[in-house]
C-alpha cells in the first residue's frame, strides 16, 4: 500500500510505502530539493499555491521553515528558528482553542483551523491552519498556514 508524503520545503509530493529508507531508521529526504525529511499525510491534501510550512519539534519549535514562509510573515528563516511556533508567528486561534498543542499531544490532525498570523515585523493577517504530527519518534509537527482570500 502507497502512503502520500509531501515535503514542508517544497511542498513536492511523492507515494511512497515506507517512511524510512530501506531498512534504515533514517527518514526518507526530498527527491526533488533535498529537504531532510518528509512528512507522511493519512489521507490526500493539496495546499494551495500560497500556503506556508512550518516543521516544529515535540515541543513546539520551529525546526525549519519552508515554502511561502516568508511571503506571508515577514520573518526570515534565522528569526523563528529555536522559537515556539505560536510565539514566532503570533499566532491566535479561536478563543481556548490550541491546536498545536492538541496535535502534539494527541498525534491527531487539525484542518482549517482559523487563525491570526502577526510576525514581529509584519501587519497580522488571517490565515488556515492545517496541523499534521509527525509519525515518528521525536515528535513534531507540521503547519501549513494558508492566507485568507479578501
């Protein structure tokens, strides 16, 4: 069975049937930008054009930035990494709602989730949120932030 993989730094998508390299506990990098590692989607998702990847560790850091990051936050890659997610890009979602942390906590999806982006430098700006744990074991997540259409 073929399982749909997408790279947070290109947003290139593959099938694949397995997470690691051949019998290696090494995650499968990106075929077309060399990205380290892919992240596996339980079922088939497009992101828009526009959309933003964020990679975040088990405790909510940015690990690595990818496509449209910058586009829609203002911020350079070197400015969020090391920095909790939520914190780096401002990020406020429905009230009591946290969908990061019920993404790492639970390993479950969060799609089209409503939320305020605001970076340091930039006017805050309303966005989608699609959050997807990593299946492997250091945890993590992945955002995509899709900006609103006025």
């Amino acid at each position: 069975m073929s399982h749909p993989f997408i790279c947070p730094n290109c947003g290139h998508r593959t099938s694949e049937h397995d997470r690691n390299l051949g019998f290696t506990r090494q995650p499968k990098g990106c075929a077309k930008c060399g990205f380290a590692f892919l992240f596996e989607l339980l079922d088939d998702y497009y992101p828009a054009p526009d959309a933003a990847f964020f990679v975040c560790d088990r405790d909510a850091r940015v690990i690595g930035c990818g496509r449209n990051s910058f586009a829609l936050t203002g911020l350079e890659e070197e400015e969020v990494i090391g920095r909790r997610v939520d914190e780096a890009l401002g990020l406020r979602f429905g009230e009591g709602e946290d969908p990061v942390a019920t993404v790492l906590e639970w390993g479950v999806r969060a799609l089209e989730k409503p939320v305020r982006v605001s970076g340091d430098r930039d006017a805050p700006a309303d966005a989608k949120a699609d959050l997807f744990p990593a299946y492997d074991d250091d945890g993590g997540l992945l955002l995509v932030l899709t900006p609103e259409r006025k």
